[in-house]
C-alpha cells in the first residue's frame, strides 16, 4: 500500500498545538505520527488522501494556530527505513519491558523483551497512550485469562498479554496492513495463541473475555463500549486509552450508563489510560 506523508509546521509551535493537531489529522483518517523538533511528519494511505481536506484544516478558524504543510508519497518499501530515521529507538516501560525492533544490536535487557516490525501499523511503544497501556498490562494477572485486543495495531499490546501468561488472546484491526503486522510479530516474539482477526466490533459476537485492551480514537470508544461491556466477564477489566484526559469524563459518563466502574486512571502528556471493571 502506497502512502502519503504530511509534514505540517506550527505557528506557534507549542506541546499541546501538536497535541490538538495530532487529534484533528486522526479524525480525517491520518494514521501514524513522528515528531521532529521542527516538524510533525503524518501518514495515510495515498487512496485515502485528500488534498482538500487538509488545506481546509489548515484554514479552519477554530484552531488558535496556523499551520502550513507539504505532501510526499511514500512507497512501500520505504517504511522501515522511515521509522529507522525518525529514531525508534529502543525503549523500556515501567523497568520491566523492553521494545524494540528488528534492525537494533545495541539494546538494554528487560523482564519482558518484544520484538516489533512496526511496518505501516501503530503500536510501536514510543506514544503516550501504547506506553499507558502497557504499564497497566505489566500490573495485571493474566495467567490462564482470555483477552480481546480492539484495534492491534501491531500487536504490541496482545504479545506482552500472551507473555505474561494469558490463555488465549483475540486481536482486531480493521485495517489489513495492521493485521499482518501483528500476524508477523506473534511470529517473530514466537506467540502461538494469539488469533489476529480483519474486522471491527462485530467480531466480538457473543464471545466473552476476562480483560479487553482498546487504545482506539475517543469517538469509536465511546460508539463501541456497549459491544465491549456485553463481551466482557463479570469482574473482568477495560482497558482503554487513545483519548486526552480532558475526554476522561465522557468515557466515564458513557462506562456508567453501561454497568461498568472507573477503577483507576493514568496520564502522560495529556493522555490518558482508564480501568474500568464490571459491577
């Protein structure tokens, strides 16, 4: 699949302008992000690309920035060479797990090591909310549990559960690319029970799970939780994140019409991670 690339330069260029716009390219379909100290570089498939769309978020009067912004495809084969460029480093969460890629030799040792081709999916550790996730998960008991992985990415999040003892793991992406990423990195991280699935929400059926894991945009959290709360055990946990912490009371306010219980919250850089539990 070919891609577009945007870079985008603010005026002013400030944390939470970044933040803002990083949010409003995710609502018109913008994937992946990097950030350089002068730039952020924004990725979507090349079919899915309109020239329109972001000139007129560009000029719309409700962001109090400007930003102006230059296109480039980009190829297949150039993706790793990207993320190598754009310094995926290694990285250790909460002391205890390492990720890294492929193509590193020089890296710390950790609990837990996870080995991930990121290829044109999300879920490489570096971004607030996949390293929110996985200190959660590192908190959990996941001997002998079932778990759903709503929105994969690259599989970062259900490799780290089968890891950590989990019976049986189902991963969702309702992008292909995204499904044979994590397909790939089970292969790579030898993970034999996870079953990496193409669809969405109506996957779920009338499967149940002990622990459902959902770093998805705010809008499709809040459209899916009623699926995710009749999935989900009694006793079991949500987790959920992809949304700043000044979107925490709608996703709270939606889990209580639904039964379930805001157990525990973390946040990092205005992200924001909730545990929610089943009453």
């Amino acid at each position: 699949m070919e891609y577009t690339k945007v870079n985008c330069s603010l005026q002013p260029d400030t944390e939470i302008n970044r933040e803002i716009l990083i949010a409003e390219l995710g609502d018109i379909g913008y994937e992946s992000f990097t950030e350089t100290d002068e730039i952020i570089e924004s990725y979507i498939p090349s079919n899915e690309f309109s020239r329109d769309k972001i000139f007129n978020l560009s000029h719309n009067n409700y962001l109090n920035f400007k930003f102006h912004f230059t296109i480039e495809t980009i190829p297949d084969e150039n993706w790793n060479e990207i993320w190598e460029k754009n310094y995926f480093i290694p990285l250790i969460i909460a002391d205890k797990c390492l990720i890294r890629a492929p193509f590193h030799h020089d890296f710390p040792h950790a609990e837990y090591e996870i080995v991930i081709d990121p290829g044109m999916a999300f879920g490489t550790g570096n971004h607030e909310t996949t390293s929110l996730m996985i200190s959660e998960i590192l908190e959990e008991q996941l001997a002998g549990k079932i778990v759903l992985d709503m929105g994969c990415g690259t599989g970062i999040l259900s490799i780290l559960a089968s890891m950590k003892g989990a019976k049986s793991i189902t991963a969702i992406d309702i992008d292909q690319w995204a499904v044979n990423s994590a397909i790939e990195n089970s292969k790579l991280n030898r993970i034999e029970n996870l079953e990496v699935l193409f669809g969405g929400v109506e996957l779920i059926q009338d499967n149940k799970y002990d622990f459902i894991y959902a770093n998805i945009h705010r809008n499709i959290l809040l459209h899916d939780m009623p699926q995710y709360c009749q999935a989900l055990n009694r006793g079991g946990e949500l987790i959920m994140s992809g949304f700043y912490l000044s979107d925490l009371v709608s996703i709270e306010t939606r889990a209580k019409e639904l039964g379930l219980q805001l157990v525990r919250y973390a946040e990092m850089l205005n992200w924001a991670v909730g545990v929610f539990t089943s009453k």
